[in-house]
C-alpha cells in the first residue's frame, strides 16, 4: 500500500464504506473479578459521510449483527446471545447513529451519537483518532480509524448477573467498546 502523509481533512470528504475484512468491533469486559474476557462481532456494516471542509457535517450508521458475536467460548456466546444479555431472537441488531461529530485536534474527532442495544438507545460519545489514509494496489482510497468508549451495560437492560463465593460478582457492570475501523471510498 502507498500511505500518503497526514492528507489534508478536505481529501476525505465523501461517502465511505464500512470494510469488514479490515475492521473489528470489540468488547472487553471484566469477568470473575480477577480477569478480562476479549470478543467482537464479526458481521456488521457501516457507513459515514465525511465532510473534510467542516467535520460537524460528517456522520457514519453502523449496524451489527448480535448473533454474531464471538468471545472463542460457544456456551459464552450462547449465553451472550439469549434472553439473560443480547436477546438476539427479539432484537437481532446493535445499532449506531451519529448526530454529531467535533474535531478536537489535528487528528482527533469525538463523534456523538445513539447506541442502540437489546432495544434501548442511550446517546454517547466515542473519541477517534484519525490512523492515516492509503491508496491500496487496486486503486481503492482507504482511511483508518480508532476509537473507544466505556459504557455500563445495565443501561442497555443487560442486567444478568451471579455472586460468588469469593465475594463480587461474575460480570462487571463496565464493557468497553473498541473500533478498528477501515472505510473504502464508494
């Protein structure tokens, strides 16, 4: 791939494509009280409309599949994906939609926007850092994002949990949302 120095906001401006074998949308959460559980989804898309002259005119819908979420553990995942969490049969979708974003440096942005989980929708705001732009050996103009944002998943009425023996419980309350995100220009 060529990479092109820091091009100037105004080369982005126009409709981008969500590239799914180049992107992740992860979670991480604590489990047990002693450790981390790592996962993603793997079948999502999205996509943004950027306005490089004035950033505040951008904006970007991402739409994610919840069964397809994957922590490399099948009963975690089934579990994750029933009625005590993600109640998929009844709301197979994880939504994304900005309503604003706010370039807060060179390369950094904080886009404003509503999370919609399990059929609740609470307005956040995920900060990005702007990763580079390329060209790849196509010809397709690329650009890279990455950003994340820490939610409490009882908003989103994921309230399932269990005590433990040792004291604490089995699931933190705190998920944090990581995005890798690569877009293709259309």
């Amino acid at each position: 791939m060529s990479t092109a120095s820091a091009p100037a906001l105004t080369e982005l401006t126009g409709t981008w494509t969500l590239d799914p074998a180049h992107t992740r949308i992860g979670f991480v959460a604590r489990h047990a009280m002693v450790t981390k559980v790592r996962g993603s989804f793997n079948e999502f898309e999205g996509t943004a409309v950027l306005d490089g002259a004035n950033p505040a005119n951008s904006h970007a819908e991402v739409t994610i599949k919840a069964a397809s979420i994957d922590t490399r553990n099948d009963q975690r995942d089934e579990h994750l994906r029933g009625n005590d969490f993600l109640a998929m049969q009844e709301y197979p979708k994880i939504t994304f939609t900005s309503t604003g974003v706010r370039q807060t440096g060179e390369t950094t942005f904080e886009v404003a926007g509503d999370l919609t989980i399990k059929g609740v929708t609470n307005a956040i705001t995920i900060p990005f850092e702007f990763e580079g732009a390329a060209t790849d050996p196509f010809g397709n103009q690329r650009v890279g994002f990455e950003g994340s944002v820490t939610i409490n998943r009882k908003d989103y009425g994921l309230t399932w949990n269990t005590a433990l023996e040792t004291g604490g419980i089995l699931v933190g309350e705190e998920v944090t949302i990581t995005l890798d995100l690569q877009f293709v220009k259309a």
